[in-house]
C-alpha cells in the first residue's frame, strides 16, 4: 500500500480542468498528443497513463474535482498497473496527507470469506507523514473489518479478545466483565443481552499516563440486533451485524491514540450484547434498574442500544473521566434526518461542538451539530419509571435518544454523542459498500488540538 522511498516511482499527477491546462503548457509535444488523442479532460475518477519513448508510463495523469483532496488518488489503486508511484504536488501537509490517506482508503478490501484480486501497487510516503498516515489508514481498515464480519463469527466473547489483542499490542490494560457480576453491577447490560446463548459483557481498556487528563470512549456493542421481542423485519435485520460499529470506532480511536502517543489516561468502555429473543428476553413494558439506579421503562425492545450505554456511561463518570465521547449506531432516526454520510453529533459545549463541525469538514470527515434540545426532555419520562427508552412522539428520534444518554453523564462533564451510520450503502472510490469509518479522522484532529 505504501512504501517510504523508491528510486524508480512513476509520478501521478491530480488534476483538475485548470491543472491539466497548466500541465499541458510545460509537457513535451510527445505527452500533449497523448492526452488530445485519448481525449482526457481531466474528469473527476478519470487517469491517464502516459507513455514515455520506451512505451513504459512516463506519469500518471488523474482527474479530480476542483478543491477535492481526500479522494483525488482513490480511484487508483484499483485501475493502475503494478508499481510504484509518487504523488507529485505543491500542496501543504493537510491536503497532502487526505490524499495520501484516500489512496489507503482506495486499497481497501474486505477478503476474510472471498478472495478478491488486488492490484500490487505502492504509494511512495513522505518521511514527515509516513507513521500518521499508516495509522490514520490502518485504524479505518481496522474499523470496517470489524463492521463488515459477521455476527456468527463475532460475539461479545470474541470482540473482547478484539480488545485484549489490542491492550497487548500497546501495553494497555484490559478487563472483561461478564457471568454474576455483570448481573449485579451492570444489570441494563446484563438485560438486553441474557436472551443471546452468547453471554453479554463489559469491556473496559486502560492506557496512558495516569496523572494525564482523563479521557472516556464508550461506544455501542450491540453485535448483532434482532430487535429482541419487538422483532425487526427482515429488511431492517440484515445489516445489524453493523450495530456494533460504535465498538469498532472507540476501538479504532484507541488504536490512534495509542499508535501516535496522545498525552491522555484514556480508558474505554463497551457494552457488547446481542439482542436476541428467547424466553428469558426483556420485554416492552419491562422497567429496569440501571447502574445508576434509573428506573427505566421499555418502550421497544429494540430501542436497547441507549440501554446498554446507559451502564457504560456510568462507570465512566463514576471513574474520574473529565471528557466523554461515545460513537454509537443509535437511530433510524438520524439517517432520515441527515443520511448515510453526515453523523449528527450532540454535546453540552456549544462552541467545541461549532469547532468539531468546521474542523470535520475541512479533514472531509463530516459531522454535523445537532441540538440537546431540552424541550423534548419531557417525552422520554414516563409515568411510572424515572426515564422511556422511546419517545411519545414518532418526530426528533435521534434527539430525544440523545436525551437519554445525557441523563447518565454527570453534569458539568464535557460530553460528545456521535450517533453514527457505520456503512456505506454503494461503492465509491475509496468507500466500498459495507463497514465504514465516520468521524474518526475529524475527532482525532479535535483531540491532538485540544491535548
């Protein structure tokens, strides 16, 4: 995927409509025939090899959108022959560097059941950018990995050894809460996942210096969701091998925090459950004790995400975290509202929520600010319980879930919800159809800025 030198790398040019004029005017006569007579305008997903006197490439010419850095070398990977390139470019670090991680993005193939040819070609990284990269790739690799398998081969068990292969990996902690002491200290997630035959837990990593800033990543482990007793149809049930994708990604932020030496105690947490139906499974209308003693009624049983974070939220307060992110594939709700590409994203700090915004969409990693608008508050308490884990209306479900997870962090903490798709429904360049990385890159930033 990458290489750190090569004396013999072809050049690969991005271009827009304008670049290529530029291009043109310093190319010899040999190269400006090739392009008119293959007619290359320099189109967004379009390359161009062109040749040299031994008929071997010169360069390679690909086209882009005007402004478009992230996904300028995405279209590559599968359409060059087998090599070596470099980059060529005037563009600063930041620019670079989304080009250089879309060409990673690009490389990408989910093989694990079927193998899938691959074009053996290598992209020249510069020595500055090399490590960030490689990680800023890998993590995202590592995150669609985890979405894309399939339940059968990834239980709570298994994803616990996901977690304990990384505290390995980086000299972290790992513990693993599951059997009576789940029951007794965690009893929402020991609820929503008892009906499954593979049993919940909680997973909790450690690392980092422990007089550092305290930092929480809580992230949704539903590792597969039927919908329990509220059973989904099967249209909705097929992609809910993805309703772990909020693990994934605190897994996949660990992973870049940990890889490039953020100066935080960070600690995460995951509630991994599959919500299944059996005679033993929760039903609507249940009303359950969580770890913070809120009384929860059961609207719908497959409102059981907010369930299991509810438990989850609570250690990390009762813990000393200072800040808390949790990436969860919440609501319906939040894709009809914004759709499959932009992850609505709540917090109590208006203005770091406005900066997070900006800065995801200048790294093309979008997130979009959503409001905790408390007067919605009043739909989720229900009469005979302290909290509903569904809302009296039908409108505003990601924003009333939101609201929900608000009531289990303490105030005055600083608290970020990214409720997240997970998946790409259709192949693009770089972003194949399946597991999906959203956010990651823009709250990364956020947190190499701010620490």
């Amino acid at each position: 995927m990458y290489i750190s030198a090569s004396d013999s790398a072809t050049p690969i040019y991005s271009l827009d409509a304008a670049g290529l004029d530029a291009w043109l005017q310093s190319a010899t006569d040999q190269h400006r025939r090739w392009v008119k007579g293959n007619d290359f305008k320099a189109a967004a997903g379009s390359c161009l090899l062109v040749p040299g006197q031994s008929g071997e490439p010169d360069c390679v010419l690909a086209g882009r959108d005007s402004g478009e850095r992230l996904w300028a070398l995405a279209h590559l990977p599968s359409v060059l022959p087998e090599g070596e390139y470099q980059l060529v470019s005037d563009w600063p670090d930041e620019e670079l560097e989304r080009a250089l991680i879309g060409w990673g993005l690009g490389v990408y193939r989910f093989d694990r059941y079927k193998q899938q040819s691959a074009n053996d070609v290598r992209l020249v990284l510069p020595e500055h950018l090399y490590a960030r990269v490689g990680c800023l790739v890998e993590s995202s690799v590592f995150v669609r990995d985890l979405v894309n398998t399939p339940a059968i081969d990834l239980s709570p068990t298994e994803l616990a050894e996901v977690a304990r292969d990384l505290a390995s990996t980086y000299n972290a902690a790992c513990e693993v809460i599951d059997g009576e002491r789940l029951e007794k200290e965690f009893p929402a997630i020991h609820v929503v996942g008892q009906a499954s035959t593979r049993p919940p837990c909680l997973i909790r990593l450690q690392w980092g210096d422990q007089d550092a800033p305290p930092l929480a990543l809580v992230g949704k482990g539903v590792m597969f969701d039927s919908g329990g007793l509220d059973i989904k149809p099967g249209s909705g049930m097929v992609l809910m091998k993805k309703d772990m994708g909020g693990a994934a990604h605190v897994l996949g932020l660990a992973r870049i925090i940990m890889t490039l030496g953020l100066k935080v105690n960070l600690r995460v947490y995951i509630p991994a459950v599959e919500n299944a139906i059996a005679g033993n499974a929760y039903r609507p209308s249940d009303i359950i004790r969580t770890r913070n003693g809120t009384t929860v009624e059961i609207g719908n049983t497959d409102a059981e995400g907010r369930v299991v974070l509810s438990d989850a939220l609570s250690l990390a307060c009762e813990e000393g975290a200072e800040r808390i992110i949790d990436f969860a594939t919440l609501t319906g709700a939040a894709r009809v509202a914004l759709g499959e590409d932009l992850p609505p994203m709540y917090a109590r700090d208006q203005q770091a929520a406005r900066r997070i915004q900006d800065l995801s969409f200048d790294c093309q990693d979008p997130l979009w600010h959503m409001p905790l608008f408390d007067g919605y508050r009043s739909q989720i308490r229900p009469a005979i319980a302290d909290l509903s884990n569904t809302g009296t209306s039908k409108f505003a479900g990601s924003v009333t879930a939101a609201l929900f997870l608000d009531h289990f962090v303490d105030p005055g903490l600083d608290w970020y919800h990214l409720d997240i798709y997970a998946w790409n429904l259709g192949d693009r360049p770089g972003r194949p159809a399946g597991g999906e990385a959203q956010g990651l890159r823009a709250i990364w930033n956020w947190l190499e800025a701010i620490y």
